[in-house]
C-alpha cells in the first residue's frame, strides 16, 4: 500500500505491471520493439572467412594466455 498526500492517505490504485511502467519510463526509441528490425545480412565468403579466422585467433591467443598464467603462477614453486 502506498500513501499520497501530505495526510498519509492510503492509495488503493493497484500497481502497475512491470511492461506498462516500463513504456511510461523509457523514451519511444529506447525501446526495442518500437525499434524496426533489419534482419540477418548475407556475408560473402571473404568476410565469413575472416569472422573465422578472428574467432581461431581469439581461441588461441586465450589458449596462450592461460598457459602463461600458469607457467607465472608455478615458476615460483
């Protein structure tokens, strides 16, 4: 229950659901669904194979950092 007012009258207005208030806060472009949706882009082969080969690097270059974190924290051993 909620009070209103400076005489602390109860406000017996039920809240709000959560989507309803979330509409009143936000800004129109702020939300997702107002927003136009553009679909998934067909990528030719070039860009699908460097999208590739920068995941494998990215693999490798965690694969690499963990090996030197444990060479580090086992050095002193």
């Amino acid at each position: 229950m909620t009070y209103t007012g400076q005489a602390k009258t109860p406000n017996h207005t039920a809240p709000k659901p959560a989507e309803l208030w979330v509409y009143d806060v936000l800004e129109p472009d702020q939300i997702s669904t107002a927003k136009p949706g553009f679909g998934r882009r067909d990528l030719n082969r070039r860009t699908v194979f460097i999208l590739w080969a920068l995941r494998v690097y990215v693999i490798l270059m965690v694969i690499l950092i963990g090996v030197q974190v444990w060479n580090a924290l086992h050095a002193g051993a």
